[in-house]
C-alpha cells in the first residue's frame, strides 16, 4: 500500500512509518498537521491515510476536520483515524457520507501489530475498521433515531458488530449463534431501518451510521 501519516507525535510517527515499511508499505509522506495531510494526498495520492484527531494549531479536532475534508476531495483514498480521543460529533459526519473506506480506531485498544496492519488493508481496500468502544458511543449518540429505537437488542448487537466491518461468520462467532439466526437479524435491521436491497452491499455497514447526523 501508498500511505500517508498524520501525526504531530514525533514518536508515534517514526513509529508507524518503521512499522509499515517492514510490512513492505511505501510510507509517501509523514506529517505533523492537518493542512500538511490534505497537501501530501493531493500530491501523492495513497491508498490510505492514517490520521490523528488531535493536532497543532489548536489540537482539538484538526485532524478530524481535515480527515472529513480529504473524504470529500479524494474520495477513493481511504481514511483511517487512529486516535486517543472519540469525538464524536466529527466521527458521525466523517462516516455519514458512506463508511467504505473509514476506520477510526482507538491507540490504546489495538491489540496488536497485526490487528492494525489488517485494520489498515481493509480501510484501503474500501472495507471498514471500527473500534467497538467508537461504534458504542455512536450507537449511543443515535438512539433518539425512530428506525434505530425500534431495533430489539440482539439486532442492536448484530448491528454493532456489522459496523465493525465482519462477516455474517464473524457476528455469528461472536455471539455464539448460527449463521442462519444471523442473516434473520440482518434482514430485520434493513426492514426497520428502511435500507431496501437496491441500495447495494453498502448498507450492511451503513445501517446505524447513515443515521449519526439526524
């Protein structure tokens, strides 16, 4: 993969950049703020990006904001924020334009080396990574959405799980069901929540996270 790195952490940057090099990625460019990210995408054109949230001037939200900007400009890099923080505000709007091709993961929840790099392949080839602690607070911020509330709470589970990017298998194993059980819960979160079968393969991670913005 063609990467580029957002973080003003002089650490963490090296880091990744060590990381991802010895896993035979071409780091194009690594840098320490948000104008700097949306430049070295314009010019290098990745396949991802990895993003921190908080950065100078302010290090609030500029590498969210910046995160939504570039989704906006270059559609076909993937974005994946890889932060301390849950904004949660910013997440909801980086997502509701389509969540292929997003991952927003927690720095202290990544397992391991592997986790990330896979998380990361995912994000570039237009899959999704989603931190469960991210997708809880977004499920949360949502619930006041009349097709979400009417979710019982297994398909909320379900829901949660498909946001994180598995497989009918994956959710299946997770909770310890079969896969029959849970294409029925699957078919039931697309009936309440109004996501019709012409609306593509997309709306197995859109299903809760189209509704962030309302």
């Amino acid at each position: 993969m063609r990467v580029v790195i957002a973080e003003d952490a002089a650490l963490m940057r090296e880091g990744l950049i060590r990381l991802l090099e010895d896993r035979g990625h071409q780091v194009c460019a690594a840098v320490g703020d948000g104008d700097a990210l949306l430049a070295a995408v314009a010019e290098h054109r990745p396949d991802v990006a990895v993003v921190d949230v908080r950065m100078p001037p302010t290090h609030t939200d500029e590498g969210l904001r910046a995160a939504m900007e570039l989704r906006q400009r270059h559609p076909g890099t993937g974005v994946l924020v890889l932060s301390q923080y849950i904004e949660t505000r910013y997440s909801a709007r980086l997502l509701e334009g389509g969540a292929a091709g997003v991952g927003y993961l927690l720095k202290d929840r990544v397992a391991d080396v592997a986790e990330f790099a896979d998380a990361l392949a995912r994000v570039a080839a237009g899959g999704t990574a989603l931190d469960p602690e991210v997708v809880g607070q977004l499920l949360g911020a949502g619930r006041h959405v009349q097709g979400l509330a009417a979710l019982t709470p297994r398909e909320r589970e379900v829901l949660a799980l498909m946001a994180e990017g598995r497989s009918n298998a994956g959710i299946a194993d997770a909770l310890v069901v079969s896969g029959g059980a849970v294409e029925k819960h699957v078919a039931g979160i697309f009936a309440k929540l109004g996501l019709p079968p012409s609306e593509g393969d997309n709306r197995r991670v859109l299903a809760v996270l189209q509704f962030l913005g309302s």
